[in-house]
C-alpha cells in the first residue's frame, strides 16, 4: 500500500471528518465566545467598575523614550483573555452535560423487543405444526 492510499484511507475514516468538522466549528465558537466577552460583556462590566476598559489595562515596567516605546505589562487583556477561557468552558460542559443527559433518558426508555425474523417465524410455525400432531 502506498503512502497516498494510506493517507487516502486514513483521511475518509469518519473519525478524522468528525474531528475537522468539530475543530471547524470550535475555532467559530471561539470567534463568537470573544465577541460575547469584549463587546458584550466587558463594557457593562467596565461601567459598573467606574468605567474602566479592561483591555487596555496595563502596568507601564519602563517608561517610552524618544527612541523605544515603553514596556508595558498589559494584564488587561490576559483577563480578557481568561475569562473568554471561562465561558468557552462553561458553555462546552453545558452542551455535554446536555448530550449526556439525552443519552441517559435514551438508555432509560423501554426498548420493544425486535420482531422475528422470517427464519424465527417459520421455525414457530414448525413447532405448533408439530404440537398439534
């Protein structure tokens, strides 16, 4: 087997799909879950906290000079940061406590026994024949 028909038969596993799809779609959440905490969330937060923008936060370590900038430490957007971290977290262990949920009542539900097969139904039929006899 070549290494392309490898990668080919690797490539088409459904795992490796899901996966991509899900990274996909992780990688947009992301985008959204950083828009939720900067644009939403953090301005009221700011104004409740005497209008203070927490990503531009920061503890000046050297003062600029007229040849380099100064050096900050911009521990505002590192909370901007963690806190999308804590959402993206949270809103993850909400949806799999959900799906864990629905597989839960799934396994709890009475299942109906399968019907025979047409095998099982001749092999019955054989037997009440052979009762009556």
């Amino acid at each position: 087997m070549t290494i392309i028909q490898e990668f080919k038969k690797f490539a088409m596993r459904g795992n490796v799909v899901d996966m991509a799809v899900g990274i996909i779609i992780g990688g947009a959440f992301g985008k959204i879950i950083s828009s939720l905490v900067s644009d939403v969330i953090m301005p009221p937060l700011g104004v409740v906290l005497s209008g203070v923008n927490f990503s531009k936060l920061s503890l000046t370590l050297k003062q600029a000079t007229e040849t380099n900038p100064a050096v900050t430490l911009n521990y505002g957007a590192f909370l901007d940061t963690v806190l999308n971290f804590v959402i993206v977290a949270f809103a993850i262990f909400m949806m799999i406590k959900f799906m864990n949920s629905l597989k839960k009542k799934e396994a709890e539900a009475p299942s109906l026994p399968p019907e025979p097969t047409k095998e099982e139904l001749l092999l019955t039929d054989i037997r009440d024949i052979l009762k009556k006899k």
